[in-house]
C-alpha cells in the first residue's frame, strides 16, 4: 500500500541545496505546519521541474475561454527564497515525477515517486510506489517555486564558455581548449 504524502494548501514549498557547488544535493521541501518532508533530487530534475511547472502553467495560460487567471510572472511577496528548513532529512531519493492541472481548485500538481531498482521480470508499471509526495500549488505560489527553483539550479559552479561543461573551483581541462 502507498503512503502518500500530500500537501494540497503548503506553507511552503521550495528547491534548495545542501553542500558546495559541484557536490550539491538538491531537495524539493514541501511544509505545512509543523510538517515538513524534504525529496532528494538530482539538479537535472529540479530544473525539470521548474520547466514542467512552467509549461503546465502557459498551457492554462493560453487555453482559449480559460476562467483561471495564470499571471505571467510571479506576483510581488510571493517568492521563498528562505533556506530549507533544518534538519533535512530526505525521505526519498526522487524517482519519476507526474505533473498536471486540477481546474476545481486551479492548482498545479506535482507528484514525486521514489527511485526504484528496476524490478527483475515483472511488468514496471505494475510496482506500487511505498510513497508518493504530492504538492499542490496555487497558480502565483507555482510562478514563484519556476523562479526560486531556476535561480537555486543555475547558482552552481560556472559553465565553460567553450564547452559547456561546469568549471569546478580548482580550475577546468576543457577538451575544446
């Protein structure tokens, strides 16, 4: 059986690191009350995310007849760049995320499963999750975690402007160079 971990109105919900860049781990914390569970992410996934949200958000957006006001932009005061909040302790190392739209309360959905092993011989679709932490975040609250996430995401180590790759801060042996 599933445990899931919802949070449909957070007090918070936030992409945060923890360690110096280029050995960063990244979590998605979701907080309501006292309650607070943290999911380990990969970078990749964390801008996934923001991303994800991102083009959940300008769909409804660009819906011809949409009732839902989706601001362009994240409105003023509604950006968290406060840290994790402490200890962090991840519940679960992320896995495969689901993303929709819920026009009854006009929320962005997020849904987080665990990484798995792949199972030996049974159908992949058919493994139930332990847990699944599901987020549901309103549609200026949604505009404001793709901006923190984004800028959580690029404040790592520099890229290299021939290659790409990052530049890690005892220096960088481009193979373009």
């Amino acid at each position: 059986m599933t445990t899931w971990h919802r949070f449909d109105w957070p007090d918070r919900c936030v992409t945060g690191t923890i360690g110096a860049p280029g050995e960063r781990t990244f979590y998605l914390q979701a907080k309501d009350g006292r309650r607070v569970i943290s999911v380990a992410f990969e970078k990749q996934q964390s801008a996934a995310l923001a991303d994800g949200v991102e083009a959940v958000l300008d769909q409804v957006m660009g819906e011809p007849g949409n009732p839902h006001h989706v601001p362009a932009s994240a409105p003023a005061g509604l950006r968290d760049d406060d840290p994790l909040e402490q200890p962090v302790f991840a519940q679960f190392r992320a896995g495969t995320m689901n993303l929709g739209w819920d026009p009854s309360t006009a929320q962005v959905v997020i849904q987080v499963f665990p990484w798995l092993p792949p199972p030996e011989g049974d159908d992949p679709l058919e493994v139930e999750a332990p847990e699944v932490l599901e987020v549901r975040l309103q549609v200026g609250g949604a505009r404001a975690f793709v901006a923190q996430a984004r800028e959580v995401v690029d404040a790592g180590r520099p890229l290299c402007h021939r290659c790409g790759e990052p530049v890690d801060p005892g220096g960088h042996s481009c193979p373009l160079a």
